[in-house]
C-alpha cells in the first residue's frame, strides 16, 4: 500500500533476460503486486520470470486479495503464447490488475531503464488525486537528458512536437517515456482495444485519454541507458509512428470538435492546412514558371499570401487548442509545499532508496 491505495506494477519483457530479474527484485516493498508479462520473448525471458517469481512469493506473506477471485501472489508471471508488441504487453497487465482491484497501476519495463526508487515520483500525481495517468519527461532540463545520445534527443524532440497535434496535451514533452502510472478509472473507461499494440502505443494512449478528458502530469526524471539493446527498427517506427499520429489527430479533432460539440478549432486547423498547402504549391509552381522565364509576380504574391493566412488561421488553431486542454494538463508535476515542509525533497532527481510505505 502507498498512502492507502493498492499499488500494481506492470514489468514488460521482449529479450530481457539479463534484466528482467533485477528489475522485479528492485521493486519498492509498497507496491502490492507485479504482473511481469513476457510477450513470448525468443530468449530466457520466461525462465528468468518465472524463477524470480517463485523465490519472492516464497519468501514473502501472501499479498492482500482486493477483488473477489484475486491473486494473492505478489509477483505475478503472465506469458503471450504470441508477440503481441510492447502495447499488447501492458493491456494485459493493465487488464489484470484493473481485474484484482487494484487502485493505481504503473509500468516499468524489463530493461532496467527505470530507476525503482524514483517509483513514488511517479505513482504521486495519480496517488494524490491531481492527475489520472503520469509519465515520466526526460526532456526537461540539459541534466536530465546528459546522458541520452544526439540522435535519441533529435528523434524524441521530433516526436514530441508531433504528438502535441496528436494528442491535444500541449505542455507535455519526452511522449515516448514508458515510466507510467495510471488510474484504475482510466483502465477501466479506455476502450483498448481501439489503441495499437506496437511501439507508438504510448503516443496512441494519449489521445484515447485526451479524448476521454483525463488529465495528464509530466514527472521530471533522469535518463538512464546501460548495456541493453533497443528492439525497435527505427526506419519503420518513425514512420508507423508518423502516420499514428496523423490518424490520431484527425480522430481526435473529429471526436471533441465535431461529433461530441462544435469548437472553432477545427475551422482553424482546415484553414491552415489549407492555406498551407496551396500556397506551397503556388510556390512550387510559380518556381517552376519563373525558371522557364515565363513567371509572372502575380502568382508568387498570391501564393505568398495564401500561406501568410494560412499560417496564422493555424495559430490560431493551435492556441484554441491549448487554451481548450490545458485543464487536463498538470505539466511539470511538483509536489506540494506541505511534502517540502515536511522534509520531502523538491529536487526531484535526489536519490532514494526504495522504501515501504502504509
């Protein structure tokens, strides 16, 4: 229990058999449950898993039964007789622990890229009623990120930028965190099977719960990379990724501006897109023309034009975007004078050891 709520956390393992094992045995005391999933991974996974489950549930008292019919082993093992992808991975364990009652559920991946001992940070946000669903956001200071590579940062900050259109939470950055923590209102209101199992689970989660008005926290933490080795094709991540979030941003605006109320927003955003793009064109064009001498500066003004409107109809749109999400965004997440007071740390990357909290 942590400040009088049932905690689950969800292990995810794809060929992480030389750290899944740690990272189960690290888990802080408080948490109640851990459902380790592995998504039928090719190497010892499931051996690991297994054997770490059996030496903790032995040497520990039975875990609390909160729902009727639920486990009260504190490590859970769950295997995908198929690959079902990192998104799969965590619907399951995010199924089973709605199932066992659990109140506030997390997620920390089998590579050992999560520090334990900063698990509080994240669960608070959700534990203290200020938000639904928090992440963790690496991007916000230069130390956080020292330690993640040029072509990491470049390829997040990118991501970042289009996940905003996407997903309607505007201050939120770093949207590729798997560091999570999430309510059990939110699992159980989330239609997932509308949400893909592949990587851009995470931005896809998102929108669902932009659209469902549950609000979202970024936590400040520190990137951490060791000897483990990424699964992701980057080529086709980034463009699965890419065209996600296209249908995600249309999906959205479709479901919020259009079908559920009427907002201007969405009379800005087709305004700029389309002023945009004709008046690209009529650029293009007008290059086109000019470079066979037969261009005429009527075209380029009215091209120039066309953008011109179109850029400022889509800030437009984009600042009714923001204003109409920012309830739904507690962005940084920190924790309150009364926590300082009482000797919590406000610098959120002091290290703690995992510690047992009732």
């Amino acid at each position: 229990m942590y400040k009088g709520r049932s905690i689950g956390v969800v292990v995810t393992a794809y060929d992480e058999a030389a750290f899944v094992g740690r990272v189960i045995e690290t888990i802080p005391d408080y948490v109640d449950r851990i459902y380790a999933v592995d998504d039928a991974s090719p190497d010892d996974s499931w051996t690991v898993i297994r054997r770490v489950a059996e030496r903790i549930n032995e040497s520990t008292e039975p875990a609390r039964v909160i729902a009727d019919g639920g486990d009260s082993r504190r490590v859970v093992p769950i295997r995908h007789e198929e690959n079902r992808g990192y998104g799969g991975a965590v619907k399951t364990g995010y199924e089973r622990a709605a199932a066992d009652g659990i109140d506030v559920v997390a997620v920390m991946n089998g590579d050992a890229q999560m520090d334990p001992a900063i698990l509080d940070r994240i669960l608070d946000p959700v534990v203290d009623g200020e938000a639904d669903y928090a992440k963790g956001n690496r991007l916000l200071t230069p130390d956080d990120r020292a330690s993640m590579s040029t072509f990491r940062f470049i390829g997040n900050a990118t991501l970042t930028g289009l996940s905003k259109f996407a997903t309607g939470y505007w201050t939120l950055s770093d949207p590729q965190n798997g560091y999570t923590a999430i309510s059990r209102e939110a699992i159980e209101t989330l239609e997932f099977e509308s949400i893909t199992d592949e990587y851009g689970f995470l931005n896809h989660l998102l929108t669902h719960l932009n659209v469902a008005e549950f609000r979202v926290a970024d936590v400040p933490m520190t990137a951490v990379y060791g000897d483990e080795e990424s699964s992701i094709g980057y080529s086709s991540f980034v463009q699965f990724v890419s065209l996600l979030l296209l249908r995600s941003f249309l999906w959205r605006l479709k479901t919020r501006y259009v079908v559920r109320s009427f907002h201007p927003a969405v009379v800005f955003y087709g305004a700029g897109a389309t002023g945009l793009a004709g008046g690209l064109a009529g650029l293009v064009g007008s290059l086109a023309r000019a470079v066979r001498g037969a261009e005429s500066f009527t075209g380029a003004i009215a091209s120039f034009v066309a953008g011109l409107v179109g850029t400022v109809a889509l800030g437009i749109a984009i600042w009714l975007d923001r204003e109409e999400n920012a309830p739904l965004e507690v962005s940084p997440y920190d924790r309150s004078d009364e926590d300082v007071a009482d000797g919590g740390s406000s610098d959120r990357l002091e290290e703690a050891a995992p510690r047992s909290i009732e």
